[in-house]
C-alpha cells in the first residue's frame, strides 16, 4: 500500500514537471528586438520617434500572435545569447533630408539575415509606417516555421 501511494505521488510529480516544462517552452520568445539604433541626430525628439516606431512594430507582432521580448542592449555581436530563434534589429538614418528606417530579421543561431525592410521619407513618422508590414510578413515567416 505504501509503495502504491509513493509511486501515485511519484506520477503526479513527474506530470506537474513535465507539464510546467511545456508551458515554459510556449512561453519562450519567438522574436527579439533592441531599440533603433540611431546614426543621424541623436536628440531626444529623435530618439522618441524611434522608440514609438518600436512601440508600434512589437505591437503589430503582438497581434499578429508572435510572441516578442525586448532587449535593450541586444546587437549583432551578442546575438547568440538572445532567449529567441530569432531577432529583429532596426536602425534610423538620416541622408540628404531624408529618414531612412532599416529592419533586419536574423536567425539568432547563425547570425544569418533572413529579411530585411527599409523605407525613406522627409518625416519619420511616415518612414516608420513600414513597421506594420515588415510585422505582418515577420509573423507570416515565423507561422510558416512553427509547422
């Protein structure tokens, strides 16, 4: 009788871990992404509209069912030790009047890019409108993965 209640509680064990294993695995990120670095004016103003066009590209990745986690010092160099498959890095550049606004998909693994989007315009608020569709093609990418 006593063997019986040790291995009953043994099972119950073994099935709670195995099932919090699971849920840690779903939780895990599948998309990490690190502010806009920015190589053009580096004020404040600038800087605000980098971090909504950040605000707004998670979001979109958020609702389009990807799970995403922030990294503020995340760069190419300490790519591989990001909690994710992959990263999203960004980068806002200011040429001859123009915002230009990069996005880059990489495989956090490899280092390897496997997207990447860029828009230019005079008002970066425009330029970052690319965000929302770079976000639907990335979830688009990375549903095709889960299966």
């Amino acid at each position: 009788m006593r063997y019986r209640q040790l291995l009953a509680s043994a099972i119950v064990t073994l099935v709670f871990v195995s099932d919090a294993g699971a849920q840690a695995a779903k939780a895990a990120s599948e998309v990490i992404v690190a502010p806009f670095a920015i190589e053009a004016d580096k004020s404040d103003a600038l800087r605000a509209q980098a971090d909504s066009c950040l605000q707004q590209f998670v979001a979109a990745l958020k609702t389009k069912g990807v799970t995403v986690a922030r990294a503020p010092a995340l760069s190419e160099k300490s790519l591989q030790s990001a909690p994710a498959s992959w990263a999203a890095l960004g980068r806002i550049s200011r040429e001859k009047e123009q915002f230009q606004v990069e996005l880059r998909l990489l495989e956090v693994k490899s280092g390897e890019e496997l997207r990447s989007y860029f828009n230019a315009d005079k008002d970066l608020k425009v330029a970052c409108r690319m965000v929302e569709k770079a976000a639907e093609r990335i979830a688009a990418f990375v549903a095709g993965q889960r299966q």
